[in-house]
C-alpha cells in the first residue's frame, strides 16, 4: 500500500460475496453480532502465532537515526529494538532503490537514498523474523517511456505502449527480481549473470560489490495491489494480465525470456507471492490460475504449473457492508466484519490449489475523523481499541487458515489527518510505544511459536493453542461494546494455571498464579483477549 491511494481504498469490495453483503445489508442486527462463521467448525493451523504478527516497514524504519538522518548505512538499535516486536516483516522496496538506471544494481549502498538492505535483512534473520521483500513502483528510467502526463511510479512495470497481456512486456521489472533473489536467496549463481554498479556516488563513497547466496530472503512479492482500478488503466491490471506480468517475475516465463530473468531463475527456493489484492475478490485469483492453465500448461505431476506460491489479499474491517454505497464510515471489530467469510473463501481457493493464503495488510487508525478509525470503548480510548481489535485480528486469521498476517504499518504516515491509514501507526514519531506494539510484543513472547489447535467456544469465543506438549487458552469477547462474560473453564487434569491479561503500558503481561477447582476454572472474560496457560502439576 502506498498513501497516495490510500483515500480510495474505501471501494474495497466491489466484487464478490454478494449473497453475503445481501444478507448482511438486510439484517438489522447483523452489526451488532459476530458475523464470524462458526469458529467451532475450524482447523488446526500449522502456522505459528508469531507469523500473524507481522508489520509493514520501509528501509528507514531500521537505519535512520534521527541524530544522523543522511546515514543510511547502520541499523539504528532503539528502531531495531521496537521492530523486534513482530513475528515478522513485509519491506516496502522500491524498485528504483536497486535499480536506479536500467541494467545496473544497487544494495549497499543503494544509489538512491544510500540504504544498506544487506544489513536489515541480516539482522532480521539473526532475529528470526521472516522478511518479505515486496518489490513495488516504476523506476524513473522506466516512466521515461510515458508521456509525461501519464507518469506515475504506480504504473503498471512495462514500457509505455507494451502490450500488458505479453509476460515479454516485463522483462524489465523480472530482471531485478532475478538480481535480488541471486544476492538474497540461498542459491549462488553465476557471479557473470550480476550487474552491480561498481560506481561511487562521490569521492570515498563505498562502492557495491557482487554477492550471491547469501541466504537472508525466503519471500518475493511481485508489487502491491495491480488491481489498481482507480488510478485507471495505465496503473490497473486485469487477472490475466498480472498473471502474464507474474510469468515472466516468476521464472521467466518458463525461461523463454533468457538466462538472468526471473526470481525462481536466481534461487528456485524462494517463494514468489502474487500482489496483495486491493480488493479481496476470489475470482481474481481464479482467472489468474486459469491464465496459467491455458499459457503454462501443468507440471508432471498434474498440477497447474502457476507462477505463484502464495496467495495475497489486503482487507481493512469497517462497516462498510451496512451502507448501500459501500463507503467505510468507521472501523470495525474484525468478528464483527466480513473478515471471517473472506479469509474462508481464500482459504478453500488455496485448499484446492496447495497454495498458503497470507494477508499483507490490515489495520486500524486512530484519528478520530478516519472512516478507518478505532473508536473510544467505555473508558478505553481509541489506541487500546486499536490495540484489542489488532490482536484479535490476529486469532481470527489463525482461527481461519490465513498462514501469514502482516499489519499496516510502523509509524503514521501523519497522525493529524483523517485520510484512511494516514494513523495507523504502532509507534509514534519520537519513537515511544503504543498499546499496540506493547500487546504484539507480550503475546509475542508468550505464545509466539505455539498454533491454533481448535475452538471450543463461540460465545465467548475460546480457542486452543499448543506448542509441544503445552496448551494455551485465548478467551475473547467478539463485541465492541465494553461487554464482560463469566465464562467456566474446564482444564482437565490441572491444579493450577497462569492468568495472563494484556498490558497496555509496558511490555510484560499481567500474570496472576490461580487454583484450578476440580478442573474448572472460573474467569472474567472481556473483549481484550485473556490468555491461560495451565501449568504441569
């Protein structure tokens, strides 16, 4: 996502789920009660919960120190510090970073801005945290070939005047993919098939020097929302034309398109995931994989030979289903959104297909004039709403098959502005934690490498997390109105557990040691999730 489209994204949803939409539309109560599918009905996930806490990022969200702005070179530790919060992160990269003039490449530094990627990838790596490399935007080189009233750095990666249905139109923007997954991937290639500019930018300015198989990149994404339908067709791709556009990013276009084209080309290991969809339609995907059918034919063992492996769409919960024009007019609580009913059909796509489904972004604002906006919950203000809703987005996810989530995003783009994910920042600008990082970190540390095992209640909701031979119960309220539940808790087997409540200022959970009565522990349940973990007698 880039803020310039930012005030659009309230059409999300033009397409699919009618029956659903129509359903909600004419119930009266349907805001008012978890529109979540019955949660009992759900399957494990394999995924650990930190993968759903992920967080969207730039380069200078890690390098930038506010006392050295033009260092682009080393992390800055207090921005490391913060970003260690999260499972994960989704790297905004734009394509003129490491490629600043065509067929010449940059890393370290990047010609543009001076950035080292090689450092934040690898000590994202030292810390664990998958990094997805989201490739966006045009060069300048590349909107050059646009008359000048056209050039936007959203157009679609091709050559003004390229046919958008040819994989051979994008050549150009497969030949970085090539170059960032040969330095960044596992695999070593031919140190003859890498350009890297050997030139400094001014006198004593380090050069950058070829590398491959570094090892520190599992994840490319191939730019961010084609389905750009309100910049127009010189920014919007239909299905088959992003799949001829993924073709040629993927291998290059089963290797018809030369030797240093395509990410899978560099380092078949890595996994290329489509764009995050804008708007989250089923079908899109499907005419993307019937593209394939028809123009790449199937693999020896009969599958679809497709150009992607992991499925991507982007979904901001509002309430935008309960108004005939579709304009979101506030933020919503994720059960209380089509969240559920999305991420199933999503999932069901993938079933069919062995593909992960990941959303990309997800998020809420805190101004109180955003349509995205958290809203004031009896004595909660807005940023510990934003907090609860982020971390039940998260169990919702894993509650229903999504592999990966990622939340939009680090810092505001400008808290002062009622533009929609203009606040939806974790931190703010002088770097001081909100009550959401503070919750993605304490659940983080608690139960970051346990799964979803399965729900035994949906009201309140319950769920089930396991980790070898240890459990964890995530109890949650799905309401947004300051409601609390007694709920009785059977632990069989268990003398004693762990209460764990959020804290929304600091970084360690609320624990308090509890007796288990004959297996049954009885508990407060609000719409913050509460977290127990029994303990082996």
């Amino acid at each position: 996502m880039v803020q310039d489209m930012k005030p659009y994204k309230f059409l999300v949803f033009a397409f699919g789920l009618i029956a659903f939409i129509f359903l909600c539309c004419t119930n009266p109560e349907a805001s008012s009660q978890s529109r979540e599918a019955p949660a009992l009905l759900q399957k494990p996930n394999p995924a650990p919960f930190k993968d759903f806490l992920g967080i969207n990022a730039f380069e200078w969200n890690f390098l930038q120190n506010p006392a050295d702005p033009n260092n682009g070179s080393a992390i800055f530790e207090p921005k490391m510090a913060l970003i260690r919060s999260f499972g994960g992160v989704r790297h905004y990269l734009d394509w003129t970073k490491i490629e600043p003039q065509k067929g010449t490449y940059t890393f370290n530094p990047t010609a543009n801005g001076g950035w080292n990627l090689d450092v934040i990838y690898q000590r994202c790596k030292v810390a664990g945290m998958d990094v997805l490399v989201c490739l966006k935007t045009c060069p300048e080189w590349l909107l050059a070939t646009y008359p000048p009233n056209e050039r936007d750095n959203e157009n679609i990666p091709m050559p003004y005047g390229a046919d958008k249905k040819l994989p051979s139109s994008y050549l150009d923007q497969a030949r970085a993919g090539f170059q960032l997954a040969a330095r960044y991937g596992s695999t070593k290639v031919d140190t003859t098939l890498l350009t890297v500019s050997r030139k400094p930018r001014w006198t004593n300015d380090p050069v950058n020097s070829a590398k491959t198989g570094l090892g520190l990149i599992k994840y490319i994404e191939c730019d961010n929302e084609r389905d750009k339908w309100w910049k127009g067709d010189k920014a919007r791709q239909t299905a088959a034309e992003y799949a001829a556009n993924l073709s040629a990013f993927y291998d290059g276009n089963l290797g018809k398109l030369g030797k240093a084209v395509g990410v899978k080309t560099a380092d078949p290991g890595i996994k290329v995931v489509m764009a995050g969809l804008a708007s989250p339609d089923v079908h899109y995907v499907q005419e993307m994989i019937n593209w394939c059918k028809e123009h790449r034919g199937y693999k020896k063992d009969g599958r679809i030979n497709l150009c992607f492996d992991v499925i991507n769409y982007h979904l901001y919960a509002n309430d935008h289903l309960s108004h005939s024009d579709k304009q979101g007019k506030v933020g919503v609580a994720p059960e209380l959104s089509e969240a559920a009913q999305v991420a199933d059909a999503f999932v069901a796509l993938g079933e069919k297909y062995k593909l992960d489904v990941w959303v990309t972004e997800s998020g809420y604002d805190i101004n109180d004039k955003s349509p995205q906006r958290a809203i004031a919950i009896g004595e909660k203000n807005a940023t510990i709403t934003q907090a609860d809703w982020t971390i039940r987005t998260a169990l919702l996810y894993a509650r229903h098959g999504i592999r990966k989530n990622f939340f939009y995003m680090l810092y505001d783009d400008n808290l002062q502005s009622p533009t929609q994910y203009a606040s939806s920042g974790f931190v703010n600008n002088d770097l001081s934690r909100r009550p959401v990082i503070n919750y993605i970190s304490q659940v983080k540390n608690l139960m970051g490498e346990y799964h979803y095992s399965r729900t035994i209640s949906n009201a309140p909701l319950v769920d089930i997390y396991e980790h070898v031979n240890k459990k964890i119960y995530v109890l949650t309220v799905p309401e947004q109105q300051g409601q609390t539940k007694a709920y009785t808790l059977a632990i069989p087997h268990c003398k004693k557990a762990v209460v764990h409540r959020l804290n929304a200022s600091g970084l360690m959970m609320a624990s308090q040691p509890v007796i288990v009565n004959n297996g049954q522990l009885k508990v407060e349940v609000s719409e913050t999730p509460t977290f127990i973990e029994p303990l082996n007698n």
